[in-house]
C-alpha cells in the first residue's frame, strides 16, 4: 500500500492563480479531508468528506473547493491564490467517520507570491 | 466553539529529565489522539485515547485522559535527544461531522 499520496511537494503560485492539490489513498477510506499548517497554529480542517460524492466544510473553508468522485480521490481546488494562502497543506484519511485515526500525506507546501 | 489548548509550546530539556504537555479541551469530545512530527515531515499517530482514565504507553512516552476535566497529559520519562519534535493533541467531535480539532503544538527540543 502507498498509503496516502500527495501532488505536488513543493508549487509556488502567483497572485489571483489557480490550481490543484491532488491527494489519493489506496486503503480503502471512506474519511477524507483537507488541513492546512501555519506556524503557532497546529492544523486547521479545510473540508471533508465522509465517502464519494459527500462534502462539507470545515474550520477556514474560504477560498477553497473540493470533490469526492471517486473513494480514492480527494483533490483541494485554489480558486484565486492569494498570499494568505502560503501553507503546508496535509491530506489525510481514515478507515470510517466514526473510526478517526487518521493518516497524513506527506504534505504539500505552498507558496502564493 | 470547539477549542484545544496545549501548553507549554515550547519546551527544552536535558537529556534524563521528565517532563509533561497539558492539551485542554473545550467540550464533551469522542476520543483524543496525540501525533508526533518531526520538522519537514508529515504527521505520525503516537496514542488514540477512547474514555476516561485510558492510559497507553509507548516506549518512554505515556499518554492519559481524563474527559471529566478535558484534559489530556504526554508524560517524558529520561527524555532522549531523538524525541525532539513538535507534538500535537487532537480531539475528534463525532457530532460534528468527525471533525479531528488540533492544539497549537508543544515544539520539543532535548538536549544532551
């Protein structure tokens, strides 16, 4: 197993861009999400979904879109970067909801310029 | 409003020391899980804490909670220099859609 993916590692954006941060997992995971890294304050929850075609929001969704076509799938959409948007990004996933032991992705870090 | 506080958040130690990071938390919660990462690396699961007075051990670290104070302790026992990393508390809400809320981080350096 590969466990949780993560595409790209590194990407520097400019102002007003767009893009795509891919996240797969090969387990078999209804529970996926999205978090975000900033220094001094731990990791904050993006969006989630708790199986294909089922998302929701989390703590600082703004700015940000997801879909779950498929199990293994969960992209994050960057709609207009903006410099506020320089992060590490985390995707993680887990056996069921209710079942929360999560596993990361190797993280992918963010620059908008 | 759904809250974790760790303290302390920094935290230097000698090698052989003991020390212990608090994680408060605001409301009744599902379970608690502490996560160790090491700088440029992703998160690793250290403990998965179910119910009051659960306590689990991992080496030289040990993990408790007690959910009638919300309060989650990781005890360092003869701290070693490879332990150095940030360690993260985390607690799950399951009526809030599963969410996984997390402390600031206690950033951990042990010296020799």
């Amino acid at each position: 197993n590969a466990g949780v993916t993560q595409t790209p590692k590194f990407q520097v954006l400019k102002t007003g861009q767009s893009m795509t941060l891919q996240c797969a997992q090969d387990m078999n995971h209804e529970y996926m999400s999205w978090y975000r890294q900033d220094p001094g304050m731990g990791l904050r929850l993006i969006h989630y979904s708790v199986g294909a075609g089922i998302t929701d929001q989390g703590e600082v969704p703004n700015g940000y879109n997801v879909s779950r076509s498929t199990t293994e799938d969960f992209p994050l959409r960057l709609l207009s970067a903006a410099p506020s948007q320089t992060s590490v990004y985390f995707c993680a996933s887990s056996r069921q909801v209710r079942y929360n032991e999560q596993f990361f992705g190797p993280g992918t870090r963010l620059t908008v310029l | 409003e759904l809250k974790v506080e760790q303290n302390p958040l920094f935290l230097s130690m000698q090698e052989g020391k003991n020390y212990t990071i608090y994680c408060n938390y605001s409301t009744t919660s599902d379970r608690l899980y502490w996560y160790r990462q090491d700088p440029g690396k992703s998160l690793e699961s250290l403990f998965v804490l179910l119910s009051n007075g659960a306590v689990k051990q991992e080496g030289r670290l040990m993990a408790s909670l007690d959910t009638k104070a919300r309060l989650s302790t990781l005890h360092i026992t003869a701290a070693v220099h490879d332990l150095s990393a940030t360690y993260f508390c985390a607690v799950t809400y399951y009526n809030q859609g599963g969410k996984l809320i997390f402390g600031q981080g206690t950033e951990l350096s042990v010296k020799p």
